[in-house]
C-alpha cells in the first residue's frame, strides 16, 4: 500500500504525517484556527447578532444609538475582503501576540473576518421568533434577560445551530486563505508545499481533507438541529 501511494502520490508521501510540515500537524493547526476563532468570532458574534434586534426598532430594549453603533461596526467588518483584512490588522496581531505569522496569529484576524458574518446569521435566526410568545413572556413579567435566554435563544436554537454550522464551514475557508499566507494548516499545504512546487498530488489531498471537514461540520450540523428541533414539538 505504501508502495503504491510513494508511486502514485510520492509528494504527498514524502510530507509524512508528523513534523513541522506533516500531515498530522496541518490538520491539527486548521483545527486549532477553527475552533478558537469560531469560539472568540462566536462569542462577539451572538453579541452584536442580539444587540441587533434588541435594540433595532420596536425591539424589547429599543435604543437607537446603540443599533447603530452595532449595526455601523458589523456591516464595515464585513464590507472589508478577508485577504485585505489580514494584512490590514497585522500591527493589531503583532502587538497582541508578538508575530504576524503561524496559527495563533491567525486568530485575531479570523475571529474579526467571522464575527460580522456570525452577527447577522443570528440576528436573522433570533428575529425569526414568534413575536406574540416574546409578548406573551413580557405579559407575565419576564426581564430583558429572560427574554433573550429563555425565549429568543430558546426558541431559535434548532436555526441558531443550522446558521453556526454555515458560519463553521465559511470559517474553515478562511483558516485555508489565511494558511496561504503563513498561517499554516491545510491551506499553507496546499498553496506552499503544492502548488508552488507544482506537486499537484499535495494540493488535491489538501483540497480534499479541508471537504471532509466540511463535510463532518455539516452533517453533525444538520444531525444537531433536527434533534434540537425535534425536542421542542
């Protein structure tokens, strides 16, 4: 089997599993840059994404200057191109974590090239809700809190899971651009150690692990929601 991979792959052989530049660590490192930047972009994310219908007009804590404020920051961060925001923020990244280059690095941009994205997937999510059970809680005397855990959230959980699963796979696409340009993992496979050299076999293993990944995030996606959605009937 080894034999037959050396002469039909020998490139993608010759990388190995381990090691700086092996399989195993380009793998590793895409999955380093998805989950922490998926946690730091998901975070500020759901943030702004509530902030933006609480706040928008006729919401349960309507506030003008805030929605705006909100909805200024999500639609430029958004506006900006992914490949231009990297190189945009690097003061940013080098000042917070000493570099501009390698997975860790990586996380600043990532996390500020998701979060707009993730905002307005679940402000579409959350205003998707029922008006009339929002009113029927604030009938019976629920605060702003309880509304947005125990309603919005609550209630929206089965489309909130269906838009973070598209915000995942986006993201593993950003994780393969940033990797083009130093940040490692499949993406700096596939660019420097396949297409720049011209071994085409590196590049389609490369292409074909970041689809896996795409793959195990959306079946695991749709497999989560419709149990959650299954639940609340």
């Amino acid at each position: 089997m080894i034999q037959w991979l050396s002469h039909v792959m020998p490139n993608v052989v010759h990388l190995g599993w381990l090691g700086q530049n092996g399989w195993l660590t380009s793998i590793g490192q895409t999955l380093y840059m998805t989950l922490w930047s998926a946690l730091f972009g998901g975070v500020v994310g759901m943030i702004f994404g509530v902030g933006l219908v609480i706040f928008d007009k006729h919401g349960i804590a309507e506030n003008k200057i805030l929605f705006n404020i909100f909805d200024k920051i999500v639609s430029v961060f958004r506006a900006i191109p992914f490949i231009i925001l990297l190189a945009f923020i690097a003061p940013v990244t080098q000042a917070i974590v000493g570099t501009q280059i390698g997975p860790t690095a990586a996380l600043v941009s990532l996390s500020l090239g998701v979060f707009p994205f993730y905002a307005r997937q679940v402000q579409a999510a959350i205003s998707s809700v029922d008006q009339g059970k929002i009113e029927a809680a604030q009938s019976l005397g629920a605060t702003t809190s309880d509304l947005i855990f125990d309603v919005y959230l609550r209630e929206a959980s089965s489309e909130l899971i269906r838009v973070t699963t598209v915000t995942l796979i986006s993201l593993i696409g950003l994780t393969a651009m940033a990797g083009a340009i130093g940040a490692g993992g499949l993406g700096n496979t596939a660019i420097a150690y396949g297409y720049n050299q011209f071994s085409n076999d590196v590049t389609l293993v490369a292409t074909l692990l970041v689809l896996i990944l795409v793959v195990i995030v959306q079946l695991s996606g749709d497999a989560l929601a419709r149990a959650t959605s299954h639940s609340h009937r």
